[in-house]
C-alpha cells in the first residue's frame, strides 16, 4: 500500500489531533485551542521537516499506537515516553523512520503528561475554521483518536539538514507561574491574593485541555455577587464559588462569569500542561506587577528585587 | 488583562455595545492596532492578542464611540415553536398566560450583544427589565438543541445538546452553528433577530 495515511490501533486515554488552534473565533465563543505545550508540537514538527504549525498528535498520559501505511518519517517529542516500531526501541525527541505497515507505539509518558508524535507531512485531516485542532470544550474538529480510525498524512517535504533537539526541559517538580494581578483581584480580600502569591497548590486530577484545576486554600471573596460575563483570555486564573482557581488552558471557554484574579504568563502554560496531578503549583506576580496593591502602580519604573514578603 | 489583552469596562451594555462598534469601525479602516480577538460581553470589551496593550489603553480615553450598533443590516428571523418546559413558569413569573408569553417574546426586536458558552449561543437582549427571569435553581444535565431559553435580561438559543440552568420556552429548527457556512454562526455579536411564532404542523398537540 502506498497511500499516505496511519490507522489507530490503540487512541489511549485521551490522544488528539492538535495544531496551533484557531485564533480569531473568539467573538463567536469558539476557544482558541491547539497543541497544549506548542513548544513541543513546533519541535516535533521542525524535526520531521514540517511547518511548525502542522497538526501533530497529542497524547495523554498512557500514548497510543499507530500504523503508517506508507514508510513515514516520525518525531515524538514532549513528555518523555518509549518509542517503539514492530517491538524495536526507537530514539524519543529526534526524527526516525518508520516502515510502511510497522506497529508504531508511543508508550507512556515517563514525565510530564502530554507526548507530540510529528509525521513527515503532518496530518491532513479536513480543518475547521482554519484549523485541524480538536476543540473538547466545542466539539469542533476530528474526534478524539480511537481504535479503527484512519488519519491522512500530506505529503512530506525531504528532512533539510540536521534540526538541533534542545534538551526537554522536562517537568519541574514545582510548577512556578508568573502570573498578572487581575482584572478582578479587587472582587478579592487581601488575605486572598497574599494566599494566592505565597501558598503552594496541588495540581489536581481534575484537570483536562480546558482548564488547570488545583486543590489548595480557598480564595476568600471581598465582594459577594455575580459578576456580568466578560471575556476570558489564556491563562485567565478564574475562580469558581468553590474559591479553588482554576488556569484556563487552550480549549478554555471565551467568557465567563467567575471573577479573574490574575492571569498566568503564556509562556509558562506549556509547562502547566505537563504537570502531573499532585504537582506543586505557586503563582508569583511577575516583576512588574506592584505586589501591594495599595502601592503605587508605576508600571515602568524597575522594581526592586529582594525583600519578599 | 495579562500581557497581551485589554479588558474595558464601560458604563453599561448600551455603552459596550457602542464601544464595540466604534472598534470595529476603527478596525474595518485599519485605524486599530493588530488584534487578534474582539470579544464583547455584558458590559466589557476584549481585546486579545495585542502588541503593546499599554499603548492603545492610554489612547482609550480620547475616544468617543458614537452612540449606535454594530451593525444595522437585516432582521434574522427565527421560526420558534412555544412549548418549553419552563413557558409556563415564566408566564407566571410574567403574571400573563402562556400564550401572552410568547406574544411578548415574539412582538420583540432582538440584538446579540455577545457569544459565549458554546460557539454559536449568542445573549440576546430586547426584553424590558420587567421580564427578567432567574435561572433554573437546578440546571438541566442535557438541554436540547434548538432550545429558546430565558436567563436574567437575555434570550438564547441553545446551538447543540449541553447541559444548561435557562429557563426553556420554546423549540426552533433553525441551524445556530454549521462550519460548513459561512459565516458559521447565524447569531453573531450585532445581529438583529426576531422570533416568529411557527404554525404548528405536529399531528399531535
């Protein structure tokens, strides 16, 4: 068989097909989406000759299996996992090839969460408002991998040179994210955004591409009621009645009502996707930000390092 | 709002709405900086996906949006069977019989002031403050599509099957959201609509 296309042979927990989401829609309440740690999706592509926003695969904790019906050139990056082709280890983070037929496996992640398989040509599937991504939160682009399923392949471009693998950084064992006091810090007490800046979370099992959900000390309210909807962005720390924040990730909804208490650092999501539930998550504000809020804002005058409360 | 977003809050839904489209005026003659999302809300307006939101936040102040619409174009007019679950409670709410319900649901001109919750579900606003209707102290685990619901001052319509807390009045067979059109969305912010009572051709009541 020579045609460009890989079938499922095992979708894992949750396997999906990710680019770089579908900016542009939020108007219409349709998520941004795409690769949850593009980093990773953008390194396994460059590996394998791609554009950098081709769709790859995402993974979720336990990997998949795969069979290229055609030879194909394949990169998994992100979360460190076994690689296998016909029971044969292949390398993790860099290009192989992968004959036509052969039983690609993509184990579990070892660290991290998320691992990126990247094919020679990425993957073709028809794109929905100009983006193959899988949208959990809207049920918008192809379902979720499972066992059966066939996915087109383009055509691939040749490998040009060597790509250089920057090692994975890999998962902190604390999870630190800058965050952005606000829009609505005042909605909360003192108490609560010092609680916010200084105690530890624990990354909770909850968690899914819609949002980072944490156990940890309740956010106390200043002020009691609804707030009218208003827009949400990436990486928006929104707080539920339940007081616990939750750090909106790609597949976010694009309004809501909870107050926003901070908001996390682009940046620094890629890593939050790949904490693990039980991780240690602290917010600290990031430089600019005054972290007494009675202060004086002077947003570019450089701060003063030292002296943490 | 983080790095890359404005959030403006301005007096009222009446004042977001012209804030609005006095952006996508500016916008449409490439008067506004890039932006990647323009997403109004009750109150507010987004913007996200902006180079120096400083910049553009320190110019906000010298504007004065006209008052007005987004848009001024065609009525979309919605075909809605009156015969939700909950046009009764409203109705009472409304002190009025059922059927006086869905005359005043129906007699009114709408306008979507802003999406959200899923795509394609847009907040309607049109009703008099007088119609206000709570959610549902117990939301529904599975809303049908095609819903037409009531919470606080705004009508939905629900796009596809989700768990929901609006109080349900009526039924449509209208497509809210198909991404093979274009535009995907019939609601989007701006439009205006009206509901139309549909002809019952149900053999049954």
């Amino acid at each position: 068989m020579n045609d460009r296309a890989v079938a499922v042979v095992r979708g894992g927990a949750l396997t999906t097909v990710q680019d770089l989401g579908r900016p542009g829609h939020a108007h219409l309440g349709v998520p941004r989406s795409g690769a949850l740690d593009p980093a990773a999706a953008r390194l396994v592509n460059r590996l394998v000759g791609n554009a950098e926003d081709a769709a790859v695969l995402e993974t979720t904790v336990d990997g998949c299996a795969l069979r290229p019906r055609s030879a194909v050139t394949v990169a998994v990056g992100g979360a460190p996992c076994p690689v296998r082709a016909d029971g044969r280890p292949l390398p993790w983070g860099t290009a192989v090839r992968v004959p036509a037929g052969a039983l690609l496996e993509v184990g579990p992640a070892v660290r991290g969460l998320r691992s990126y398989v990247a094919f020679g040509g990425g993957i073709t599937v028809e794109p929905v408002l100009g983006s193959r991504s899988t949208d959990l939160l809207s049920g918008l682009g192809p379902a979720p991998l499972a066992e059966g399923a066939v996915l087109p392949l383009g055509a691939a471009a040749a490998v040009r040179g060597s790509v250089d693998a920057p090692p994975w950084p890999g998962p902190p064992d604390e999870l630190v994210l800058r965050v952005r006091l606000g829009p609505r810090d005042d909605w909360f007490t003192a108490d609560a955004l010092r609680t916010l800046t200084t105690r530890a979370y624990l990354v909770s099992s909850a968690s899914n591409r819609i949002g980072l959900r944490l156990d940890g000390p309740a956010l106390e309210r200043a002020r009691p009621g609804e707030l009218p909807s208003e827009g949400m962005v990436l990486g928006t720390v929104q707080v539920p009645p339940d007081g616990r924040p939750v750090v909106f990730l790609a597949d976010h909804p694009t309004t809501g009502g909870y107050p926003v208490v901070a908001v996390v650092r682009e940046a620094d999501l890629g890593a939050a996707a790949q904490a693990v539930p039980g991780t240690r998550v602290r917010f600290v504000t990031a430089p600019q930000e005054p972290r007494d809020r009675r202060g004086p804002r002077s947003p570019g005058a450089p701060s003063s390092s030292g002296g943490m409360p | 709002m983080g790095e890359h977003a404005l959030l403006v809050e301005l007096a009222d839904a009446a004042a977001a709405e012209a804030f609005h489209a006095e952006l996508l005026r500016r916008r449409a003659s490439g008067a506004l900086p890039g932006v990647r999302e323009i997403v109004p809300a009750a109150r507010t307006v987004l913007l996200d996906g902006l180079a120096e939101p400083a910049r553009l936040a320190a110019e906000l102040p010298g504007w004065e949006p006209r008052p007005g619409h987004a848009r001024v174009g065609t009525v979309v007019e919605v075909p809605v069977r009156y015969d939700g679950p909950d046009l009764a409670e409203v109705a009472a709410r409304w002190e009025v019989s059922p059927e006086e319900a869905a005359r005043i649901h129906s007699s009114a001109e709408f306008r979507v002031a802003f999406c959200g919750f899923a795509p394609g579900f847009g907040y309607l606003t049109g009703l008099g403050a007088r119609y206000e209707v709570p959610r549902r102290a117990t939301p529904r685990t599975a809303v049908p599509a095609g819903s037409v619901a009531l919470a606080g001052p705004y009508t939905g319509v629900y796009p596809r099957s989700s768990p929901g807390g609006w109080q349900l009045i009526g039924t449509t067979d209208a497509v809210l959201w198909d991404t093979g059109r274009e535009p995907a969305a019939l609601l989007s912010p701006g439009t205006r609509v009206r509901f139309v009572p549909a002809s019952r051709t149900g053999a049954d009541r």
